[in-house]
C-alpha cells in the first residue's frame, strides 16, 4: 500500500494526461509585502514563486479552469499524484487503487480525513466530483470523461468502468481534484464559479488575500499535518527573475538567466533543479491555410537550426528535440530505426526550399510568395513574460525571415494565451508536450482525435486540431495491449507519423525551472533524489510540500 505519509511509490504503465500546458509568468518587478522573507536560522514561512498576477491576482479557486490560482492544486487534492519524470505515483485521498480488468478502475478511499470546514470526506465526493465534469465538459480539462462509461461508490470503494480496455487510464482518471459535495452541490454555474472562499482537504488554506500578494495557511486538521514543514505560504503577483534573485524566495519556478551567477550567488543555500519536461514545439493550426498542407510544414521544419534555437531559449541547459515526438534520452528504448538520425532533423535551407515549393512557395526577391506574389506570413503567438520561449521564438523570427517568411510575434498574457491556443484563435503557436512519463500518453494527448474540437470550442490538447482515423486506430490498440513488444512496434508507426507528417514542429526539451533554497528547508526534489517534478503549480506541489523539512533554527 502506497500513501502520502511514506515515500515509497508504485511504478505505473503510463503517466499524467495532459503534459505541460501551464508554467509560470515572470511579471514585473515589485518587492513582496513586509515579513514574509526568510530569515536567518530558518523561517516557517515559505515565499513561494508558483503563481503570476496579470499584473495582478484575481480571486480565483476552482480548481477546475485555466484561469484558476494556482495554488488551488495545493488546497484541493486528487486520487493520486504522479512524477511526470518516471510515471511513479503518491497516493493521497486514495489508499491504494487495482484495475481486476483492464476496463475497470477500484480505488481504495482514504477514511478519516476532513473538508478544512470540518465536514467529513468520503467516497461520496469523490463519485460527485466526477459526475461534476461529466455534468460540465468545460470542467474536464483533461478529457477524464472520453474514457470513463461510469463512476459509482460502495462504502468506501469507487469503481471507474471505462469505455474500453485501457491500461493506462489510472494515470489520468485518478489525477482530478476532489470538490466537496455539500458545497459544490448548490453551484448553480460551476464553470463560471471563482470558489472564492475554498475549502479543501489539503494541507493549506486560503489566508490573507489581496490583489498583490496572498497566503495559504497550514490546515492544523489536515490528515498528515505532521508531514507538513511551513506554516504558511507567502505568493507574490509580481515575480521578475530580479524579484526572485532579492527577496529571499524558497521556492521559485522560473527560467534563470546565468543561473549559477544570479540566483545561485545570490545567496548560501541557493540551488537550482532543471530536469527536461517536454518538447517544446511549434503549434501550426491546421484548420487554416497553409498551415493544412504537410509539404508547408516539412518546410516549417527543415528551415530550422534548433540547436541554436535551445542555446538561445535556454543558455545550454537543455539541447534540441527530435522530430519523433519522444524524450530523449529518457525514452531511447522506444525509438524506431524506420527513421533517419534518431528523428533528429538538421537544418538544410535547400530541402526547405523545395518543401515549400510544394506547398505552392517560392522565393521572390528574397520573399517566399504564393503563386499571387502574396508573402507567406505568421503570428506567432507566445505568453507574455515567459522569457526563454520569448528567446526561442526570437530566433524562429530570425530564422524564418531568412527563408522569407513574414513573421510577427503575439505575446498575449498568460491567461489569454491559454484561451487562444485551446479555442484555436491562432496561427502558430509555441506549447508543449509529452514528459508526463508515459510514451502512450504523449502520443495520445497531442495526436488524438478524443480532442479534436472545432475551432472556438475549448481543446485540452491536441490544440493544432490533428486527425488521423488511422493514427486513432493506432493509438486504440496502444492504449489497450499490454504486449511490450507491439506497443514498441505501434510507437514506432507514430514516430513515423511525427517525422513525416509534421502535425507540430518540435524544437527543444522544455526545462522544468526549479529554484530552491535551503535556508529555511530541506528536502527538496533533485537530480539525486527525483522523487517529484519542481512544479509548484500542479499537483506536484502535494508531495514537495509534504516531503520537505524544516531547518533546524
């Protein structure tokens, strides 16, 4: 049995559904509120770099929308939480979970644990919040419902009979936040509902709140408060890498740039943790033209020189992506040799050229012009303040301007920018995918047409609006085989499609930025002991939060 309380974890088939959608913004710089910063000989408060304002916090904390606070993943907690890293699980409001077939889920509901409004949690919860998302598709942002046929309790027991054999649904089914029944019952619009007063079963509270700082404070009758090392958690709106670097943060998620000469030296104690997370990838929208003709975006793609691109993005702590949709070299086994180089495509500006001739393109006075002498043009959309994609997308700028292209740049905030890459509103966009642990699962969230919803309708993945009955197929079979050998064979047909159909273009491992102090805690996650990812914005934060300790004054 796997719980909270002990760090021994179980291995799993497949990982978290959606992979990386969120990160955090640096914004603005502005000092935090007076008293939160640590002081010498540790402090029990932790200042903690997981949430932007935009400029400033709106109170938000439904758990279940983008534009959420996102500590909302701290106070309201899940079946299980999972380390995208190696697809190992923490079980928290389950005890343990089986699957006795492989179209059926058994979790184990953990006895005696509260809402923080003293009202007991149990197994009805956990079946309402369930039927919550399938009430309001907007709420299930990672599609926990195109798998689930029903969801019922018996005592303490939730059975989950899924759609179809699926191996590698408990992953992803089991990873939703649990809402309080006797609260959210009486929401009339559980969408547009801001939960701003929130009660949870985590380890932290909502305390103080105003628009440029608030805090989360710890839950005295949380179920392992033994396990819990901060009393409070200070959130700032505003957290510029200089803001980062001053005001005594302990825990940062944030791109540093000369990590080892700002943040590192700026003060005894300070250490950083950038494991690769993910591709990061152009997002063409294939709903619009030219983006809808592969020959377009083979060109897309031979036009670039990544490793330059992630040099820039980056300053060398991650390297460039192949074009077969894995994480290299944490996934090697499963490459194919059906393609050249390992997927790894180098930049060769006369390929690009002929590509795009294809696609009706050639170049004019230094212009790649359509048959009507029309210049091919893009937008590309990045959120605002995310300062290493801003760096790659300067340098895709570059690149493709030298092929011909005209190309802009749109910077929306953080928020809007979720909005517009899930409803489509966009020409190319950058994103992300894959590192949740589980080749099945990247595949699946950013090929599938389980997410291929027309453009204005909110997609949790998939959001270039891929479809492929054959590539569907494919992935049907992976997700129910347990055969080692075919999965490898079926992974292998999906590189292909990666490779040569192009549905993103990717570019380079996105880095997961954790920032850490050890003046006031220890314990943190790290290439020695990667028992979580650094992600203070997801439910990782759980078992970070409950793994840590204080320093001894």
């Amino acid at each position: 049995m796997i719980d909270g309380t002990r760090r021994t974890r179980k291995r799993l088939t497949s990982a978290l559904g959606l992979g990386l959608a969120a990160a955090l913004a640096l914004s603005a710089c502005a000092a935090p509120e007076g008293g939160t910063a640590s002081t010498a000989g540790g402090s029990s408060s932790l200042m903690l770099a997981a949430d932007n304002g935009s400029p400033t916090f709106v109170k938000n904390f439904n758990p279940f929308v983008i534009e959420k606070r996102t500590t909302a993943t701290i106070i309201y907690e899940p079946l299980i939480v999972v380390n995208a890293l190696d697809g190992k699980a923490t079980n928290f409001l389950a005890t343990d979970y089986s699957q006795p077939d492989a179209s059926t889920i058994v979790a184990d509901i953990r006895e005696g644990v509260t809402w923080s409004d003293g009202t007991a949690f149990s197994a009805e919860d956990v079946v309402f919040t369930y039927n919550l998302l399938k009430a309001f598709p907007a709420l299930d942002t990672t599609g926990v419902w195109s798998r689930l046929a029903s969801v019922s309790a018996e005592g303490e027991k939730v059975t989950f009979e899924l759609t179809a054999e699926d191996s590698s649904a408990p992953i992803v089914v089991l990873a939703v936040p649990i809402v309080a029944k006797h609260l959210w019952e009486g929401v009339a619009d559980p969408v547009t509902f801001t939960n701003d007063a929130p009660v949870g079963t985590g380890p932290y509270t909502l305390g103080d709140f105003n628009a440029n700082q608030y805090k989360l404070e710890k839950n005295v009758d949380y179920w392992q408060a033994d396990k819990v090392a901060a009393e409070e958690l200070v959130l700032p709106a505003a957290n510029s890498q200089l803001d980062i670097v001053n005001n005594g943060y302990d825990w940062a998620y944030a791109f540093m740039s000369d990590v080892e000469n700002t943040w590192v030296a700026s003060a005894e104690g300070n250490e950083f943790w950038f494991p690769a997370g993910g591709t990061v990838a152009i997002v063409p929208n294939l709903t619009k033209a030219p983006y809808d003709d592969v020959n377009f975006r083979q060109g897309m793609s031979l036009a670039l020189k990544r490793d330059t691109i992630a040099e820039n993005a980056s300053e060398g702590t991650v390297g460039a992506s192949g074009q077969q949709g894995l994480l290299l070299p944490t996934q090697e086994e499963w490459l194919t040799d059906a393609i050249p180089d390992e997927g790894m495509v180098t930049q060769d500006t006369a390929a690009a050229e002929a590509a795009f001739a294809k696609a009706g393109y050639t170049l004019s006075g230094g212009k790649l012009v359509d048959a009507n002498g029309t210049q091919a043009s893009m937008t590309i959309t990045t959120p605002n303040g995310w300062t290493d994609w801003l760096r790659a997308v300067q340098e895709i700028q570059k690149q493709y301007t030298a092929i011909g292209i005209d190309v802009k740049i749109n910077q929306p905030q953080p928020a809007a920018y979720f909005q517009a890459i899930q409803n489509g509103d966009f020409d190319v966009a950058m994103s992300s995918f894959g590192g949740n642990g589980s080749v099945f699962q990247g595949y699946y969230n950013l090929l599938s047409s389980d997410f291929n919803e027309p453009i204005g309708t909110t997609a949790p993945s998939n959001y270039q609006r891929y479809s492929n009955p054959e590539v569907d197929a494919l992935l049907t079979e992976f997700r129910a085989t347990v055969d080692e050998a075919r999965q490898k064979e079926i992974a292998g047909e999906l590189q292909e499609v990666m490779f040569n159909e192009v549905p993103v273009v990717s570019v380079y491992y996105a880095g997961l930025w954790g920032l850490f102090s050890d003046k006031s805690f220890t314990g943190w996650p790290s290439a020695e002991n990667p028992y979580m990812t650094p992600t203070p914005y997801t439910s990782s934060a759980l078992v970070v939060l409950t793994t840590i300790t204080k320093v001894d004054s």
